[in-house]
C-alpha cells in the first residue's frame, strides 16, 4: 500500500521594506487580512529528466522521493490552499529513465499538462532525439515553450516556440521569458541542427525592458537554463543577474543545484534579483511568495519554501 507524505521545509527570508507588515501589525502568513496586499505563488521544478515514478526504495539517498503522483498532489494541495498560482519549469525535461527512451518525451509533456503547468523552457537535453523528436512531442504540451535565445527560424520549431508570455493573475501582470544555454559542444550538432545561440545577457536585457517598460509587468521572471554557477567567465545565473537591471527572479536549471533559499544578487541598478533552483528529478518543489500591495503592485516582500517532494511504501 502506497501512501503519499509530504514534507514540508520553509526558509523565510524578508527584505527590507517586509518592515512594512510588521508597522501594519500584518503576519507573512496572513496577508489576506488585508484587502491592498495581493499574493502571488509561484511553484517551479527544473531538470525533472524523465522521473516518472519516485525512486526506488533500495537504501540510495533518494529513495522514495520524486515522481509525479507526489508532484501532482501537492501541487493540488497548494492550488487549494492558493488563489493565484504559477507553476514553471526551468528545463531538461527529457532523458533519464526508461520512459524516455520507450516514449521519446511523451508521457513527460502529457504529465506536464495534466499538471497544469503554465510554461516551461528548453533544456540541452531536450535536443536529445533531435529538434524533430521534440517537434513531434509538442502536440502533447498544453503549455508554452519560452526560449527567447534560441533562434529556430531555420529549423522545424519556427514557430513553434515564443520568446516570452505575459500571465494575469487577478491584478497582477507576470512576464517570464527563457533562457536557453549555449548548445555547441553540449549538444551534437546534428540534434540541434540550424538552431542559432543568441548571447543571453542581450536578449535578457531586451526581453526584461519590453517585459517592464512596455508590457508594464509587476513581475519579470526568466526561466533560465544556463546553470547557476561556475569557476570560469561561462554565462551562469549569477552573471545574468549582475547585468541586468529588472528580473525579480532568475528560476534556474542545468547544474542541479540544490538551494534551500534564493541567492539574493544586485543588479545594474542596485536592487535585488532572486535565483532559484531546487536540484534535480522532481525531488523538490520549489515554491517563492511574493507580496504586493495592490495600489501600484510594489513589491512588499517574499518567502521562499522547498517542498520535498516524498512517497512512503509500507508493506
């Protein structure tokens, strides 16, 4: 008999102007009290690659953990609990089971979209049966794939992807838009065939002024696939961050990294963009709450909770 226990591990981190809740007399957790603050939530996995079913309960370090059955009732849980929910995936879907190589990417899309997943990007190994495989899996994501740094025009995805996506969740405006990492040498050529790599810190730097100038977002969220890290100059999360000048949150992939909390980077202009990434295999969900005070939807403050994502067998 399977029973499905969820553990439930919160970090809460406030910024500076959280001191607003505390003048007002106003606890984190219950922000409905009053009726000019608005919250929003927002669940993200990255690098699920292929989890269907938890792993094995055979004494590893992640037995029991993972799989979409947990994923998809916790997810429920929140959406319960929750009035304005986003759910997003940061990449690398694909590759790691047997699912994937008896289906090709299927079964992952269609669980994708039962879940109710609002946008997701691509990661390398979503290249892996080629851009005529991920092609032929597309009919089965009732999502969008944002990638706003790969230029498909030559190839079978024309079209089929959008750089970004503007999301209404009652007052508030969300833009998120994807970034994809930079293919040649990670991924053989002839599975990305005439797929060009544009340079992330341009395009984010156009995407985040349309996205907050024009489009007016509250909210600018990129979905990144570049990786959180690293010792040499590569273009990580970190350095999108510090040469950027309005993401509120970098959702990130790629290096499995687990945090137990956002990184808090400043940017161009000296304010805070958060970076988040909760490892790898649908292990964790993450989830960040940001508060706005719905007169001019400023930014109040945010938590940030990891959700292990945990079956329990008995016998």
């Amino acid at each position: 008999m399977a029973e499905s226990q969820l553990n439930r591990r919160k970090f809460l981190r406030n910024t500076a102007a959280g001191a607003a809740l505390l003048a007002l007399g106003i606890k984190s957790d219950s922000v409905y009290a009053k009726d000019d603050l608005v919250k929003l939530t927002i669940l993200h996995t990255n690098d699920v690659h292929s989890r269907i079913d938890p792993f094995p309960m055979d004494g590893s370090k992640y037995q029991g953990l993972g799989g979409v059955a947990a994923r998809a009732a916790l997810i429920k849980k929140i959406r319960r609990e929750e009035k304005n929910v986003l759910l997003l995936d940061a990449g690398d879907i694909f590759q790691g089971t047997p699912y994937f190589n008896f289906y090709g990417g299927e079964l992952e899309l269609k669980m994708m979209s039962m879940m109710g997943y609002d946008a997701s990007i691509m990661g390398n190994h979503d290249f892996d049966n080629g851009i005529e495989g991920f092609h032929k899996q597309l009919p089965h994501a009732n999502f969008p794939i944002l990638n706003a740094n790969y230029d498909f025009s030559d190839t079978i995805l024309n079209g089929k992807t959008q750089s970004y996506k503007i999301f209404k969740k009652g007052a508030l405006k969300i833009g998120v838009f994807g970034l994809g990492i930079e293919l040649t040498g990670l991924v053989n050529k002839q599975q990305y065939g005439n797929t060009i790599y544009l340079d992330p810190i341009a395009k984010a730097l156009e995407m985040e002024n349309l996205l907050k100038n024009e489009m007016k977002c509250d909210l600018v969220i990129c979905l990144s696939h570049l990786g959180f890290k690293y010792n040499d100059k590569k273009v990580s999360d970190i350095v999108l961050a510090q040469n950027t000048n309005y993401i509120d949150l970098i959702i990130g992939g790629h290096t499995h990294t687990f945090l137990e909390k956002p990184e808090s980077i400043s940017n161009l202009k000296g304010k805070e963009t958060l970076i988040n990434q909760v490892g790898f295999a649908g292990i964790n969900l993450g989830e960040i709450n940001f508060i706005f005070e719905h007169s001019g939807s400023k930014k109040i403050t945010y938590s940030s909770v990891v959700q292990e994502v945990n079956t329990i067998f008995k016998i």
